[in-house]
C-alpha cells in the first residue's frame, strides 16, 4: 500500500509519482478552466478552419487535439499520440501538424 507523504514544495498531502490533494476549490478553479480554455480551442479551430483548407482544419476534433498537444508535445509525440487516438488513416504527417500549427 502506498503511503501519502508531505509534499516538500507545497506542503501538502501527495503519493510519490502519483497523485497531489487538492482542496475542492482549487479542484473547481481548474474545472472552470478547462471549460474555459476548452471553449477558447473551439472558437479558434472554428477560425482555422474557415482560413484553411487543410485536412486538420476541417477536422474540429483533430484539430483541438492538435493545438492542445501542441502546448506541452514534441511533433514526433503529437504524430505517434494522433495515430493512438484516431488511428493511422485519420493521423496527419509530421509536416502537416508543422504547417497546422504555424498556421493556427
């Protein structure tokens, strides 16, 4: 059984490599920005897709995932993450994301 110990950075209860507590308003905060910043993707893939006629951009759900990965994702990880999710026939090239990305 894995014991909580007390973070050294924060203070607070966490499992080694696994989990933090949070209090439930922070646990709301973060609910609130996800909606917001979920919202914020769709009008700007929504954008991008009347600017573009890329695969990608006529693809809202590709898309969204693209620019969210693109944040914290190498390219060759957004490739290999695209083919996982969506598969390979729908997963774009590495060129494709590039070009998406600039472009958005």
């Amino acid at each position: 059984m894995t014991v909580p110990e007390k973070c050294q950075q924060c203070g607070r209860l966490a499992f080694p490599g696994e989990a933090v507590t949070i209090s439930s308003d922070e646990y709301q905060e973060l609910l609130a920005f996800r909606k917001d910043r979920e919202a914020a993707y769709t009008h700007h893939v929504s954008k991008v897709r009347l600017a573009s006629r890329s695969r990608i951009a006529r693809d809202p759900e590709l898309a969204q995932f693209i620019l969210q990965a693109a944040e914290t994702m190498l390219i060759k990880e957004i490739v290999a993450a695209c083919e996982e999710r969506f598969g390979v026939e729908r997963a774009p090239s590495r060129s494709s994301i590039h070009r998406f990305i600039h472009q958005a």
